[in-house]
C-alpha cells in the first residue's frame, strides 16, 4: 500500500502540472494577448509581450510532456481495477501529445512572422498581421482535434476512478460525464460554430471534467488513496 500511496502522489503531482501550465497556456496568455476579430490588435499585442508569448508555448510543451508521462503512472495504480480499461485510458491519453505537439508548429510560425529577418520585408505589415492570426486559428483547430481525445479518455479513467473503491466515486462519475462534454463541445464547435458558441452549453458543457480533474488531482496530491485492500475491486 506505501508503494501505490507514492504512485498515486506522483500522478498528483504530474495532473498538477498538466491543470497549472494548461491553464496558462491554453487560458491566461490567449485572454492577454489574442484579438481574434483583429489581426492588427492581435499582432502589436504578441509583439509588445513576446516573452509572455513564449512561455506559453514553454508551458504547453511541459503540458503535454506532462499528460505524456501521466497515463503510465496511473495505469501503475489502476491496472489491478481492469486492466483492459487501464490500457485503453493510456491509448486514448498519449495519442493526443503527438498532435499537440505538431500543432505547437503553428505557434513557432507566428514567432517567424514576428521576427525581424530580411526575408519578411517583402510582406506588407497588414499581410503578416493575417497570417499570424491565420497561424492562430489553425492553433485552435488543432487543438480542436485534440480535444476529442482529452475526452476520451476520461471515460475508461473514470470508470476505474469509480470501481476502485480507494478513490472517490463522484470523481469518477464527474470524469465519465465530462468525456461526453468534451465530445459535445467538438461536435457543436465543428458543425454549428457560430451559434453553438454562443450558447450557454457551449460555457458550462466542459464544466464536469474540469470539476472532476482537478478533484482526482487534489485528491491524489493531498490525500492519495484510502488505506484498504482493493485487490478484488473487479
């Protein structure tokens, strides 16, 4: 049992890691520095604040070197529960660190369109401020694609978080929840982009997950997992 309750801590503290430079990068620094209805705005803002800029792709790379690493500690503390379902929560997790990282790339262009070199003089000013939010948009989409698999795997993650009998069964339940959440808030992005983001679900549909990863995360962090045999939590 003081080998899973150091497991469960170690996940603890790599969910930390994913929620805190997450949310930096994919909350705080969008809110500072992008304008998305203007190019030019958006442009002078990532200018005037390219440190603040960088270290949100920084946090995102740690992010997602972070979630890459998770799934396997907790496949270590879950594997006894199903380990058909333990195996599948690592699947669906990990093959959305590839794309984000790929999707990075476009990030690392607006650096270049910001950049001084020669070769960009024979752009106009208003020509490189589009394709910065050009590159910005496609960020977006990719994490779009991303997102179907922050989803997913929430799924077979609370599933064992609710039959483990060492973990909070409403954490579970909040994670199962929040899977569908996900795929709705794709769904409803992709087919009706206009009006579904400006409906009310499209501010709360999410809302279950992030309720249930931060729970798991402090409850590993802080508490760890209940000191009682699990072995037959089938």
């Amino acid at each position: 049992m003081g080998s899973n309750k150091k497991t469960a801590r170690i996940a603890g503290l790599l969910y930390l890691i994913v929620v805190l430079t997450g949310t930096f990068n994919l909350g705080y620094v969008p809110d500072k520095l992008i304008v998305w209805g203007d190019a030019a705005a958006t442009f002078k803002n990532i200018t005037d604040s390219e440190m603040l800029f960088r270290l949100g792709i920084l946090s995102g790379i740690i992010c997602y070197l972070a979630f890459l690493l998770l799934p396997f500690v907790l496949y270590q503390l879950l594997k006894q529960i199903n380990k058909t379902y333990a195996t599948l929560m690592v699947i669906l997790a990990t093959v959305s660190v590839p794309v984000s990282l790929v999707n990075t790339l476009n990030k690392f262009a607006v650096l270049n369109l910001l950049s001084k070199s020669d070769y960009l003089k024979v752009f106009e000013i208003e020509k490189r401020q589009s394709q910065v939010l050009f590159y910005l948009h496609s960020y977006e989409n990719g994490n779009q694609i991303a997102s179907i698999f922050w989803g997913l795997w929430l799924l077979p993650f609370g599933y064992l978080v609710f039959k483990s009998g060492f973990l909070p069964k409403f954490l579970g339940i909040l994670l199962m929840i929040g899977c569908f959440g996900y795929l709705i808030n794709f769904t409803g992005g992709f087919l009706f982009k206009d009006s579904y983001n400006k409906t009310i679900i499209s501010d709360y549909i999410t809302l279950p997950a992030s309720m249930g990863e931060i729970g798991i995360c402090l409850w590993l962090l802080i508490i760890g997992i209940k000191e009682k045999n699990n072995t037959n939590s089938i």
